[in-house]
C-alpha cells in the first residue's frame, strides 16, 4: 500500500475484482463442460479437459498429468466438447481408441544431437558441427530456438555422449572437427 491512501487501494482491489467477473462470465458463454482448453498454470500454458464451470473459474484436469486442480479463466478452447455417443451407436474396438489416442498426442520436440545423429545417418559423410545444424534445420528435423551458439552447444553434446554412452551413436572422424554415425 505504499504512496496509495486506503480510499485509492480500495478502489482498485473493487476494480479488479469487477473486472475479473467481467472475464469470467466471457469465458463462461465459450467454454463448455467436456471441451479442452489451453489454461495458464503459472506462467506455463497447458491443455486441459473442463469438468466443471464453477461461479469463480472452472475445474480442470491436465491432459498430460491427469491432476485435478481450479483455474480462474481459459486462454482459449482448443477443441468442443466430443458428442456423446448413443446406445445406439458402435462402441469402438480398443485397439482402435489406442491409435486415435495416439494420433492425438503431439510429436516430443527432437533435440538438436538427436537431429543431427539423423543427418549423419542419412548423409553417410563426415560433417562438422555447423554443417549439422544447417542440414537440421534445413531438412526440418530441428526448429532453432534462442540459443546463439547451437555448434558449440551439440559440440559439447556430442563429446559428452562419447564420453558417457558405452556405444555412442556419433564418433570422431579422421578428418579433424568432424563427426560421423558410429552406426
């Protein structure tokens, strides 16, 4: 409450307490029981599956962790709530619920060593660490991220699981600074 009277405080704790209903009652008409949507849980945006619309946020469970836990408002819906199938309607068989459960799960995102033992593989020359990340990203099997200096980074990966792996998948060529698929 430093610099602000108890008057002005008061103001803006009813402001913001006015505003977050506001929010809430907009999500309320998108969101429905049944539907996924993307929920913020720190500063992490993560899927979740609405169980209940409650007068002060919504109960969800986590796609991934399957943990129960309130959220004050959604981001956005990803998917509608499924239709309900009907007595009526054939079950699917669970072999067949497996794969759509599979399909529905996104791809884990490829590190950079595990990408560039993929161009070694394909390429069957020996190349430095530079030329790995081009061909990576290149080829799509890497997306860049932030990182300023990726060779220097799968340098060091690379050497460390040379070091550490009793077969290690990379090995250092004769040619110097470059590596190749130790198959």
């Amino acid at each position: 409450m430093r610099g602000l009277s108890r008057f002005m405080y008061a103001q803006r704790k009813k402001m913001s307490s006015e505003t977050l209903k506001r929010e809430i009652e907009m999500n309320t008409n998108e969101v429905k029981i049944g539907s996924i949507a993307e929920v913020k849980v720190g500063r992490n945006a993560i899927p979740a599956l609405i169980l209940e619309i409650l007068p002060d946020g919504f109960k969800v469970k986590s796609t991934a962790t399957n943990r129960e836990f309130k959220v004050r408002n959604v981001e956005r819906v990803i998917t509608p709530p499924e239709i309900q199938a009907t007595p009526n309607t054939a079950q699917a068989s669970g072999q067949e619920t497996e794969t759509m459960a599979a399909a529905a799960k996104p791809e884990k995102k490829r590190s950079l060593l595990e990408a560039a033992i993929e161009v070694l593989k394909t390429s069957g020359k020996p190349m430095n660490t530079r030329e790995l990340v081009e061909a990576a990203t290149e080829a799509g099997l890497w997306i860049p991220t932030a990182c300023k200096t990726p060779e220097q980074t799968l340098y060091g990966s690379i050497f460390r699981e040379i070091a550490t792996k009793e077969h290690p998948r990379v090995r250092k060529s004769g040619e110097k600074g470059k590596f190749e698929f130790a198959g």
